[in-house]
C-alpha cells in the first residue's frame, strides 16, 4: 500500500480508494463538525442575545500562538540544528507532540504526551540530505495501534523560510506488509531555517520488527529525493501493553454485535467489534468510575488511553447507540455566560446539561497557556464545550481535551493557549435534545490486570 499526502497534509491510500473515499474515512480523526461549524451554529441560533459576541474564533490561528519562551528557544535549537542533526532533534523533541496538538484542528485527545512522559519514542538519526535541504527523523513510536515520526528539516542555506517550504509531500511503503492506515501531520517553523514535523498513523498490526520507507520526492517548493527507511517496532511498549478479549456478544434492538478484543495502549485504546451494521451504531467507552474516553477516531473504534488516576479500572463499559436516531434538527443549543475578571470572580456556576452544572473554581495563567479548574455536577456534564471569549469577540477553545484530576469528583482541567488578557468571558455551550435520545445499551468488560 502506498500513501501520499496532499498540500494539508492528509494522507490518501490510492491503492484501495478513491480520493473521495479517504476524505470520508480521514473526518473519523476529529468529531464530526468542525469548530468553526459549530461556533456558526450556536451564533445563528442563540448568539444574537448577547451583543458582546461579535467575532468568530479563528481556529487555525489557535495553533500558531506560541510562548515567548519556546520561540526563543527553537531559534537558539536551529544554530545548534545545523552543526549537528543527532543533537539537534534530541534536544527539540521535546517540542514535536506538544507543536503538533497546537497545529492540528481540536478534538483529539491528549494521549501523545505519554509518548515524552514515559519515554516511549525510540530515538533515531536516520538522516538524508538533498537540495541543500536536510531532512532527520528525530524520534519513531509504535504501539500496535498507532505510529508517530518526529522529523526536523533544515535548510541549509536558504536565508530564511517561508510557510510553503514548510511542507514535506511523501509516500510510506511498509516492508512485507499491506496495513490499512489513516493519519494526519502538522508542521511548525522553528526557525529562520528549520521546521519540524509530526506524522501521526493508526494502523491494523504489523509483523514484528517491520521497517517502514518514507518515499519523500518534495520539500516545500523543492523536488529532490530525501528516501529514508527506519524501524518500526513494539520493544519499548509491549511491557506496557495489555490485550483483553471479552468475546461478549450484544445487541441494540434488532443489531447484534460482539465485542472481539480491547487493548490497552499508555497512549491509546482500542475497541475491536464484530458486527454487519457498522455504519449505524456508535460507541463509547468509559471506566468504572465513569470517566468517559475522548474518541481518537482513525481505523475501528480508537479512544484514548485510560486516566493516570485510574490506570487499572476493574472494568469499561461500552455504551452503544444507534446513530441513526439522533436526527440534526432534534439537536438546541443554549448558551451560558460568566464574565471572569479576577480570582474574586470564582467560584461560578453555569446550569449544564439535563439540569445538571458546571462550577468553575479556578484560573491559572502560565507562560504560554491558560489553564481552566472546574467540576461537573455528574457524568453527563463532564466534558463541557466551554469557551474563552475576549473582549473583542474572538473565542479560545481547549486543546487537547479535558483532563480528570479526582477519583472522587468530576473534578476536570482544560488547557487554553495563552489570553490576550486575564480578563475575559466564560461561555458554556449546551447541546440539548427533543426529544431526548434513548439509552444506550451498556456492556460491562471486566479486565483482569494480573
């Protein structure tokens, strides 16, 4: 199988479907309506009540905010880039999951960052140099479900870059092997002549030790030939893999289904379900004490990793619905409003979903992002849409996703970019339903740890 990648970086498998086809399967990464779609919606339907709300938030731009400290930095890392590229991409690893959340759209969830926390990568210096252009893969994860390339790329002589050069168009052909795969990339300018870039690919298994090559014929605005090969293997994570297999059968009404394999990833999980009406059901899954797992879409039903405060749940449960039942026009959105204007300004509530709230209970402003505290009231209520709006109208979302900080309590924190100023608005978007959708049918899956 070979993959290409067009100018924004999705990938295309042309041997087995059309261009129409990939687009399709490549929605399944993020949710299904994009931000800015969403922001348009609440706006025609509620905005107009409030008259401070005047601009739409500009996502893209989310991820071009950066912190004065990280951009001194990369620059200070590019001099050292061009002497050495093993040296280079060790020290600016530790950028390229962080980067690469901050470029790609929101939805996804945050279960990368265990890739630098638990030191999961394995590092390389395979490194190619073409066109005065030089192109090193920095680091290579792959834990059965999903692989990541770090890459930096220098230009050696080019005074400096522009954002078309920062774009690498290649093709992945693995060793022996014929995997289905979807994925994604981003790329950042770090420097005057650098970019760095993250590749991010789920992935049916693959044989032990599979050698991937990396077909790359253009840089930017360059044709030339950066070919590399490097390995891809599970010698670092397999101790931290578990794979259960409950082989329970269920249905919803008239649909069975049977819920073949689970694994459990430090970055990543993934449900495996035998069933001929796959188009119609939707899942999801959360753990005994009700932590609901972002979806990570990409190829079956993948989520994200368990919470770091509950890594050995004694059971998940898997909730099922019929996605069919839930039409466009049943959906209402309703809009809650808190102005923040210092510490004296929380704890505020916001009245959520099916009558429950949200408590807001504290702000922090770091260096280079923002950081939200709250709890939900119950399990139907813990991951809010909650947006911060400044005084000109312009909206920041959360990214990645929600994380839960108690065992206890829905106790959550969202991180935010960095704000234009500590004052700001707290608004809460609500989905509701009419009529409400049914129940889902909830499976539990005991897991045995030992």
């Amino acid at each position: 199988m070979t993959l290409q990648t067009d100018k924004k970086g999705k990938a295309q498998d042309w041997s087995t479907e059309s261009s129409e086809g990939v687009q399709s399967r490549l929605k399944q990464l993020g949710p299904s309506f994009t931000f800015e779609e969403l922001w348009e919606l609440h706006k025609q339907s509620v905005g107009k009540s409030r008259p401070s709300a005047k601009g739409s938030m500009t996502l893209r731009k989310k991820g071009m905010i950066l912190g004065y400290a990280v951009i001194v930095c990369a620059i200070l890392l590019t001099g050292v880039g061009l002497y050495s590229p093993s040296v280079g991409a060790a020290l600016q690893k530790v950028f390229f999951i962080d980067l690469f959340y901050k470029n790609v759209r929101g939805g996804m969830d945050s279960g990368l960052y265990q890739i630098e926390k638990q030191n999961l990568g394995t590092a390389t210096d395979v490194s190619v140099t073409d066109q005065d252009i030089r192109l090193t893969v920095a680091e290579v994860f792959y834990d059965g479900i999903q692989f990541v390339i770090n890459y930096q790329v220098d230009y050696l002589k080019k005074q400096k870059i522009k954002e078309e050069d920062a774009a690498v168009y290649y093709k992945y052909k693995f060793e022996d092997a014929h995997p289905a795969m979807i994925g994604t990339h981003a790329f950042t300018i770090t420097g005057d002549h650098t970019f760095i870039g993250t590749t991010v690919f789920n992935t049916e298994p693959l044989p032990e030790n599979a050698r991937l090559h990396i077909e790359i014929r253009r840089i930017g605005t360059t044709d030339g030939n950066w070919d590399v090969t490097v390995p891809v293997s599970l010698d670092k994570t397999k101790p931290f893999i578990k794979i259960v297999r409950p082989q329970i059968t269920g249905a919803y009404e008239d649909k069975k289904f049977m819920i073949d394999q689970i694994t459990f990833t430090p970055v990543g999980t993934q449900v495996v379900i035998k069933t001929d009406h796959s188009g119609s059901l939707s899942y999801f899954l959360e753990d005994d004490l009700e932590t609901r797992f972002d979806n990570a879409g990409g190829i079956g039903n993948n989520f994200s990793p368990l919470s770091e405060i509950n890594p050995k749940p004694p059971y998940v449960t898997l909730l099922v619905h019929d996605s069919t039942s839930v039409q466009s026009n049943t959906l209402h959105q309703r809009e809650e409003y808190a102005d923040y204007h210092g510490p004296g300004s929380l704890p505020v509530t916001l009245k959520g979903a099916r009558g429950g709230t949200i408590t807001i209970t504290d702000v922090q402003f770091l260096e280079d992002s923002t950081v939200v505290y709250y709890e939900a009231s119950d399990a139907a209520n813990q991951k809010p849409f909650l947006i911060l709006e400044d005084s000109s109208g312009k909206g920041f979302v959360s990214a990645p996703n929600a994380v839960r900080l108690s065992r206890d309590s829905f106790a959550y924190k969202l991180q935010y970019s960095k704000l234009p100023s500590d004052r700001f608005t707290f608004q809460l978007i609500v989905n509701e339903y009419s009529p409400e959708p049914k129940e889902p049918v909830k499976i539990k899956i005991p897991i045995d740890w030992e």
